[in-house]
C-alpha cells in the first residue's frame, strides 16, 4: 500500500493504516510525467535509483500521473525504450511536482515495512498526521514518521485567501541518523485562476545542506553532497482554447 495522508514520502510498504473516510476521494500520488513516444514503448520511473513506476505507452503523447513517489523534493529520472530497442532519457525536476496532499480532518496513522524496487534495505516504519480545520478558508496538518535509520516532523498550512487563489507552505525537520545528518526543508507553492481559461503555478523549495529524505538514507553511502539540489523553483501556465483544447507551459530551475 501507498500511505496516505502522510505529510512524507515513503513508496510502497507491506503493513497497514487508518485514515478519515474523507481521504477515500483523495487518493493518488504526486507523480507526475509528460512526454512523447516515437513507437509503442515501456516508460521506467525512477527516483533516487529506486523504480517507482513502468508502464507502457502506445505512439505518441503521453501522461502518466497518480502514482507514489519516494518524496517530492528528488528529480525523477524517466526512460522511455521503444519497440525496435531505441532508448531516450529525461529529467522531471522535483520543482515541477505538486506538493503531497494535505491531510484531510482527523488523524491518520500507518505502520509497515518497507517494500521498494531496487533497494536492499527493508526498514520498518510508522507515520501519523493530523489535520484541522482553522477556518472555513485555512487549514493546518502536522505529522511525525520513524524508522530506524531516520525520522521527521513536519507542518503544513494551506490557504485561500481569495476565491481564485490557494497557497502552501510545509516545513519539514529531518534526522538521518544513519549518516549523522539533520536538516530543515521549507517548500511553498501559490496556484492562481486567472479566469475560467488562464491559471498560474509557483512553487519553490530550500533545504539545508544536512537535510536527507527517506530514500537518501536508505543509501549505504554518502553522497556527494556537491551533486545535492539546495533551491528549486518553478513557474508554470495553463491556458484552454476550444479550438485547440488544454494547453501548458512550464519552468523550473535549481540550483546545488
């Protein structure tokens, strides 16, 4: 199972969990990849090394979208091997990933053991969050998660101050102590309705140099902390035409 509600990301473990009936009409991951496929392909999704989504595609567009990611703040590294054998690769920059999904009202808690392609470390682990109403207009979500090689809290409050414009800030602390690392992640993002046709998308996100996710210590090795993303940011814009149908335009931009 995915856990859901779950302020972290963790991938696939083998356990259980108990969240609001609410949170049934929310399901599905952060992940989110766009692309074209010259001929009949398998497309591979992989985050820090580890494969977290396959799947094939016929000739042409695709969009794949809903599935669990390890975390939101790593780049995915997608894999598109056509019919004949041709291969071709690109980046999706964390900067362009939404961030997780804010629990719903009440208390959410799972426990399991970690169940992840490509890994040879199996950690147990537990989360629980909780999320509150503060008013009609803004809400809050606070969370803890543990395992034996790391452990986190986090905060979110999301807000809509106008009708047309939702905001998010998280801010998460993290202990790996596998490693000895311990570091602060902060991530925001603005999403704005221009009108029924025109939105706007910013997002952004910092970590600390000792800051490490789940997957980061999973790791036997440390890693070279130079090829680590430090800033990220986005933009994006989406326009509908009726002649044309739903149009896009994106940015992102890090930094190490």
């Amino acid at each position: 199972i995915n856990l859901a509600n779950s302020l972290f990301g963790s991938g696939q473990v083998l356990g259980m969990q108990l969240f609001p009936e609410l949170s049934l009409e929310k399901q599905g991951g952060a992940g989110l990849v766009e692309g074209i496929a010259s001929s009949a392909s398998v497309v591979e999704v992989r985050q820090s090394g580890a494969l977290v989504f396959s799947t094939t595609v016929p000739a042409g567009p695709f969009r794949l979208e809903g599935f669990s990611l390890l975390n939101t703040r790593s780049d995915l590294q997608v894999t598109v091997t056509g019919s004949q054998g041709d291969k071709r690769e690109f980046v999706v920059p964390a900067a362009s990933l939404p961030l997780s999904a804010a629990s719903a009202n009440g208390l959410s808690v799972g426990i399991g053991k970690l169940e992840q392609n490509g890994s040879a470390e199996a950690p147990w682990l537990a989360t629980a969050s909780r999320g509150w109403r503060l008013s009609p207009r803004n809400s809050l979500t606070a969370g803890v998660m543990g395992s034996n090689p790391w452990r986190a809290v986090a905060a979110s409050v999301t807000s809509q101050p106008l009708d047309s414009t939702i905001t998010r800030l998280q801010t998460t602390l993290a202990d790996d102590a596998q490693h000895g690392n311990r570091g602060v992640a902060l991530d925001a993002s603005l999403s704005q309705q221009l009108s029924e046709r025109v939105s706007l998308s910013f997002n952004a996100s910092r970590q600390t140099s000792g800051y490490r996710e789940l997957s980061d210590s999973l790791q036997r090795d440390q890693q070279d902390n130079r090829s680590r993303a430090r800033d990220q940011f986005g933009a994006g814009i989406g326009w509908a035409l009726d002649d044309y149908g739903s149009l896009s335009l994106s940015w992102a931009r890090s930094r190490t």
